[in-house]
C-alpha cells in the first residue's frame, strides 16, 4: 500500500494492471492487485468481503437458542462449522458438557461436512490445476469417471449431513445442548454400505493426489491447530501453534489480533503479529499421531512423508482428512446407541464463552455475550479464511519472483493456483475475485 | 431443502439463491409461491445454495425448471429465460456465486458427464440489491409474479 502512494505520476506511466475477470474456482468474492516494480514485488493486497461481521451485529438481540440457525446461513459450505463453534461456545456460558452419543453425533455430522467440502475443493476445484484443465467441466469431459468418483464421495457426505442435520444445506437440527432429533441406530447402519465404498474411493483419491506433478516450494509456515490428546480434532482442545504455543481456546484473542487493511473489509488475523496458517495442512502436521494407520500406510506407500510443507501438498492432506473421516464415520457409526434424550437440558445463566471447532479451511473461533435472559448481547467470529489471509498474501509475495519473467495472463492463473490452495472460503459473501496485476518501473 | 412430490417426478421445479441476501433469494421466493399452485403437477424444491448438488436434484426429472438470481447488468426485475438443453447458459449471467458452484456450472458439469435432463429451462432474475439482510427490492415482487405465470403455463403445457 505505501509503496503505490509514494509512487509519483511519472512512474504511474509505466504501469501495467492487468483485470481478470474473476478468479475461478475460488468461492465466493473478492480481488488480488499485486504491485511489481523493478522487477521485484512490492504489495500483495488480497480483499475480501467478509459476512461473518454482519453476522456479528446481526446476532445480538437475539435469543440464544436461534444462534445455530442463524450462523448456519453464513456459509452454504461449511454451516456445520459455524454451528458448532456456537452450541459450544455458548455451552461454555451455560455450564454444560455434552458428552457420550450426542458428542459422537456431532463429530459425525462434522465428518460428513470435511467429506462433503474436501471432496468437491480435491475433485473439483484443485486437481484441474494439476492436471492442466482450466476447470472441473472440462477436466469431467476427459475424466468423467474420476469425477464421478469425486461427486459420488461428496454424496456420502451429504448423506449424513442429511441424516443428521435434516437437510444437506444449511442444516438445521443442531441446538444447544444437542440434536431437536437424534437418528435411530438402523438409520446410521443404512449409511454404512456407502461409507465403506467411500473410504476405499477415499484411498484411491490420496494415491490419485499423491501421484500429481508439484513444484518446490515451501514456505517457513506457523501451522495452528486444535489438538486433543485422543483424537483429530473437531470441535475440542487446545489451540497449538508449530512454533510451540500451547493455550487454551480462552486465550485465543489474548495471541491472535485482527486488524484491520485499508485495502479489505475483512479483517486480518496474526499470532503475535505475524501470518499462520490453519487448514488440513496445519491439522495433519500438528495432529500426525492421530492420523490413522491406513492412511498412514497409503501415504508410505506413495512416499509421501508427514509433516507437509509445501502449500500445494494440501490437496494431499485434504484427501487424507476424508480419509480419515470416513474411517471416523464408520468407528462412531458402529459404536453408536442413541442416547436417552436428544437434547442435554439446559439452565440460561449470563456470561462469555468462546469455542474453537476445526472448519473444514482451519480453526474457527466463536465469542459469546449472553445476559441472563439467553439474550446475545455480543458475538465475535473469526472465520478460517480470515486467519489464511496474511498467509496467501505471504506465499504470493514468496511465489511471484519465478513467475515474473511470464505474461501476465500466466502470472495471474498461477497466482490462482496458489489462492486455490487454501481452498478460501470467501463465499459467504459472493461474486467475482478480481486480478489485477500492476507492473511499475521507477526508470 | 423442502421439496414436496415424490423424487421420481417427471417435471421438477427448483429455486435457487440465498434468502438473507435481499433479492439474491429470488428464486426460492418463485419456488415458494408456486408450490401451493401447482399441486402434483410437479415437485417442488427450495434448493438454497445448492451448489454442485444440483446435479443430483436433477437426476431422474426429464423436465426440470430453475429459477437463480441473475445479474447481467439489466435492470432489477427483468426476467430472463434459457433453454439450457440447447446450449450453455451464459455465465455473465449468472455469476460464480454463493451458490458455491453457481447454476451455469452445475448444469454443464452435468453436461459433461452425460447425466442434464433432456429439458432443462433457466428462469433468472434480474437483481438489485444483494445485501446481507436487505430486503426485497422493489421491481422484484412483480418481476416474480411473472416468472410465476409463466412457469404455471410451461407446467400445463407440459400436461397438455
């Protein structure tokens, strides 16, 4: 940003921008100007329109018990997520656990989610970039059996997505204290038939992604994560950081810091002022003990060593994670009686309570104010895409240097491939991300 | 996702869009008003941000009408209508969306891997304001009662 307002009329001259109408295969809204001068580059400014804060005013007022519904609006991709980081971040106010079958159910319902994200991000909006397609239509007219593999693993998703919340999108049976209805057991074993196929097509889609052509780079990246010392997270532990930080979901906001950019409405999250990174990689990396040993096994026999470095190598992790997530499916489907009552009773209290869960795109914090009504008088959400975004930032001003002797249109769709990394989510909002590349010279 | 009609229908009708984005939510609002009217002609669905799941909504219909917002620049309420069996529907259009994978693209991965109804029509509304909690613009409530007219006629003309 300062580097272009010092920039005098004269050198303006000898600027190029190049506007691409919309980065493809990213969801939802926003735009890329990068600023290269003398060859080097000078700014990297991703913005995005961010919902989420609206839906921080949007909530206050009201009751708590219509949080999981209303938050389940923000992202047609990922409303488990949301909901989860509500119901307990406000079962944190209340006091109360939910534990046994309800806990099992809501991992479940959040594996459905990885399954149904991951498979259409690994399918259908990264592996053409491997694969030299310029998107999944044209990548299906030559492999229309690879993708049918891939919609059919999203279906099994959906499946208990559909099960468990009502309906795939937007679901809406999670509340506070558990489930307005739980599934009977003959119901989750009728999924089991579909899982099963879905974890060996889970398998053969690591392998399929392990075998892609990447190109060397690795970044020096923070990974942050939940971890939990008996499981791969989903909706608890603790926040953890690769370079050894070690806290409490209640010190989140004590060692990560939004700020705001001129450039973007959404806000920038750092740790301790500088870029991390969440998402399947970060998880992979700090969770390595808890990946299973069939996925362990399928990643040694493609040579692939854990942990990930390389930010295109998330296609990879992200196959492992639904991998591991239909073996979770099938655990959690198998152990499975229905608990006594949906929903764990609940006693309103005021108060703050915070949760992280592990979004599909990385870690999303939950922050509640409730008066003793069960009124929210505050919320505070800081969503994956947000904490990613100093990141991409980063990783483009890393990348740029061996793109720069490229025409424009090839900066700007490998600039692409390095934002479908992270599989940003921006979609919440909605429309185009454009590209806009200035090239300046100060001679 | 509300749908009422068995899965096998032969005609399917479904709306599309976000319903807390003001006039984004156009087509589940069509779908809403039409589904006390056309009884068991058709099955009815509000499909949301449907995404690439609208492939598998569409499995099995040989009739299939959808109803997106639809922002080409024209003024809010226009309605615009595709014959997508033909050929693709323009994606200036109809945006890459929130609808994650947004209707023109559903329909020609579905093309492409053989599996679109043979008659797929595309119903889209011009939109104003798209806002997160805006409400309705103005041109749109007449705009949708015509969309509605003239799907009630495509459905008789489909049981004639």
């Amino acid at each position: 940003m300062k580097g272009r307002e010092e920039n005098n009329s004269e050198q303006m001259k000898n600027t190029r921008t190049i506007a691409v109408g919309a980065i493809a295969r990213v969801e939802g809204e926003g735009a890329l100007r990068i600023t290269v001068k003398d060859g080097s580059v000078q700014d990297v400014e991703l913005k995005i329109f961010e919902p989420p804060r609206f839906f921080e005013a949007f909530l206050q007022g009201r009751h708590y018990d219509e949080v999981p519904d209303i938050v389940a609006r923000i992202c047609g991709i990922c409303p488990i997520a949301y909901q989860m980081s509500a119901v307990h971040a406000l079962e944190q106010i209340f006091g109360l656990r939910v534990e046994g079958a309800l806990r099992d159910l809501r991992r479940l319902i959040y594996c459905g989610e990885w399954i149904e994200s991951h498979a259409l991000h690994v399918y259908l909006l990264q592996a053409p970039d491997f694969l030299g397609y310029e998107s999944g239509i044209a990548m299906a007219k030559e492999h229309g059996a690879v993708v049918s593999r891939g919609l059919r693993l999203k279906k099994a998703g959906n499946a208990i997505m559909t099960l468990l919340g009502g309906r795939s999108v937007h679901p809406v049976s999670v509340k506070v204290g558990g489930f307005s209805r739980v599934p009977l057991r003959r119901e989750l074993e009728g999924l089991k038939d579909e899982l099963l196929w879905a974890r060996d097509a889970a398998v053969e889609t690591v392998r399929w992604v392990a075998g892609f052509d990447y190109p060397e780079f690795t970044p020096d990246y923070n990974d942050v994560a939940l971890r939990h010392p008996d499981e791969y997270p989903f909706n608890e532990g603790q926040v953890v950081a690769s370079s050894g930080l070690h806290l409490s979901v209640n010190e989140f906001e004590e060692h990560f810091t939004e700020h705001q950019v001129a450039y973007s409405t959404a806000l920038h999250c750092t740790l301790q002022g500088s870029p991390y990174l969440v998402g399947p990689l970060a998880r992979v990396n700090l969770n390595q003990e808890h990946v299973t040993p069939l996925a362990k096994q399928v990643l040694a026999d493609c040579a692939v060593a854990l942990p990930l470095r390389n930010p295109f190598h998330g296609i990879i992790a992200r196959s492992v994670e639904i991998l591991y997530a239909l073996e979770e499916s099938l655990r959690l489907i198998e152990r499975y009686e229905p608990p006594p009552v949906p929903v764990a009773p609940i006693t309103v209290q005021p108060g703050i309570g915070m949760a992280c869960t592990e979004a599909p795109r990385g870690i999303l914090y939950h922050r509640y104010e409730v008066d003793g009504d069960g009124i929210v008088r505050k919320a505070k959400i800081v969503p994956p895409t947000s904490q990613n975004q100093s990141r991409i930032e980063q990783d483009l001003r890393l990348f740029m240097p061996r793109l720069l002797s490229l025409p424009d249109k090839e900066v700007a769709l490998a600039c692409e491939r390095v934002i479908r990394c992270y599989d940003p989510c921006i979609s919440c909002a909605t429309h185009f991300l454009n590209l806009d590349i200035r090239r300046e010279s100060s001679a | 996702m509300k749908t009422n009609g068995p899965r096998s229908s032969s005609l399917r009708i479904i709306g599309l869009g976000n319903e807390l984005r003001g006039d984004d939510a156009a087509g589940l609002l069509t779908v809403r008003r039409l589904r006390h009217m056309i009884g068991d002609r058709a099955e009815v669905i509000e499909a949301g941000m449907v995404g690439v799941d609208l492939i598998e909504l569409m499995t099995g219909a040989s009739v299939v009408i959808l109803i997106d917002a639809a922002r080409s620049g024209k003024a809010p309420g226009s309605v615009h209508r595709f014959d997508a069996s033909v050929s693709p529907i323009g994606r200036q259009v109809f945006p890459r969306s929130s609808h994650a994978i947004g209707v023109s693209e559903a329909i020609e991965l579905a093309r492409a891997m053989g599996v679109l109804p043979a008659t797929v029509i595309v119903y889209g509304v011009e939109v104003g304001n798209t806002e997160v909690g805006h409400p309705l613009s103005p041109p749109m409530g007449e705009a949708l009662d015509h969309v509605v007219r003239q799907i009630i006629q495509e459905c008789e003309a489909c049981h004639a």
